[in-house]
C-alpha cells in the first residue's frame, strides 16, 4: 500500500508546512508531500516547498471574480496531484465551494491556534490574550461548511498565564502546533478517523 497523498493550503510564511516537511525528512511522518497551493503569490511557503522539490502553486482570488470559483480552482489542482489529504496550515481563507468540501469531507484537516469552541476566527491569538485567559492552546479539527467548526480530531492545551504580549501567546501555541500537527498528519498514514455526529474515533490500521 503506497504511502498517504497530502496536499497542504498556506497563505503565509509556511512555519506549520515547515514542520510537516521536517517530520517527512525525519522519517518520523510516513507520507508523500504532493502539493502546496497558496492563495498568496509572496507566501513563504512558495519558497519552502520549491526548496524541498515539492510542486508549488500559486492560485489567487483576486483573479476570480467568486469565491467558489477560487476553490474550484484549488480542488482541481489537488485533484491533478492525486491528493487524498488536504492539509490547512495558515490558510486564511474560508472554503465554501460545497463540491470541494463534498469530494473531501473527512479528508481535509485544519488547524487553529486556539482551544475550539472558544476564539474562533482569524484573531484567536489576541483574543485569548486580551480576555485574559490562563490556559489557550490549539484544535486541529476537520473542515466543513462551518468557519472552524468542524469535528475535532485533536486539542492540545498551552500555559500563557506567564505571556505578557499578544506576539508571546502565538509563539507559545506555534512552538506547540509544530509537534502536534505532523503528529496528526501521519496518523492518517496508520489508521482512520470515524466522525460520528460531533465526535471522532480513531481506528488503526490491523497489525501486518
């Protein structure tokens, strides 16, 4: 059985796409980095995909006058590369194209720098430090039609009590995303998760 086709979605400077490109070179995540497609022409994330001899693609909205079209665009790139797990890592853009998210419900991922429900949206970093939280963290969890409400796959909590800055509380999470989302990632290489209402259940793959 071949290994996991993963297609990852970026924006910006890439850090999280670093970290699952890290894990693959380390052998400690057991999948075939297939494509990275940013929204943003200037992504770093270009740059560390060219530089790791992974396809990389630029495909930005402003070129399309709808947003569905935009990820119609996507889908069909993913599709080309034969992508089987679609991976957002500072993507920062909503998918709402319903084929899209038809064609891969359970099988495309993102993760957001707090503990879900709470601090959705695009600030959940100032957000939580603003209100004076103690505890933050983040949620890797599956997408749907929902902004960051799809069924959660995995949570890990961050200690910010000590953090006096906004920036100190994202690099807090961030130091902590890049251990868990490769985690996460090769975990589909081994098993499969079940999504039952608002829960998920992993299933491993039987022993050889």
């Amino acid at each position: 059985m071949g290994k996991i086709r993963v297609g990852v979605l970026a924006s910006g400077r890439g850090s999280d796409f670093q970290s699952i490109v890290d894990g693959v070179k380390g052998g400690k995540v057991n999948v075939t980095m297939s494509v990275l497609i940013s929204d943003n022409p200037d992504a770093k994330a270009l740059q560390i995909a060219r530089e790791n001899n992974i396809p990389a693609f630029s495909i930005e909205r402003g070129k399309y006058l709808y947003r569905e079209e935009h990820d119609n665009a996507i889908r069909k790139k993913l599709e080309e590369f034969n992508v089987e797990l679609v991976v957002l890592a500072g993507y920062m853009r909503l998918i709402t194209d319903r084929k899209f998210l038809e064609d891969y419900k359970g099988r495309i991922i993102n993760i957001h720098p707090a503990l879900l429900p709470c601090f959705p949206g695009t600030h959940a970093q100032k957000d939580a430090f603003n209100y004076g939280v103690k505890i933050s963290g983040y949620t890797i969890h599956f997408v749907d039609a929902s902004p960051d409400g799809g069924p959660i796959i995995y949570q890990e909590t961050v200690d910010i009590s000590s953090c006096k800055t906004e920036d100190e509380v994202s690099s807090k999470i961030l130091e902590r995303e890049h251990v868990g989302l490769p985690m996460i990632v090769n975990s589909f290489s081994k098993g499969r998760y079940i999504i039952e209402g608002r829960r998920v259940r992993y299933v491993p793959n039987p022993a050889p």
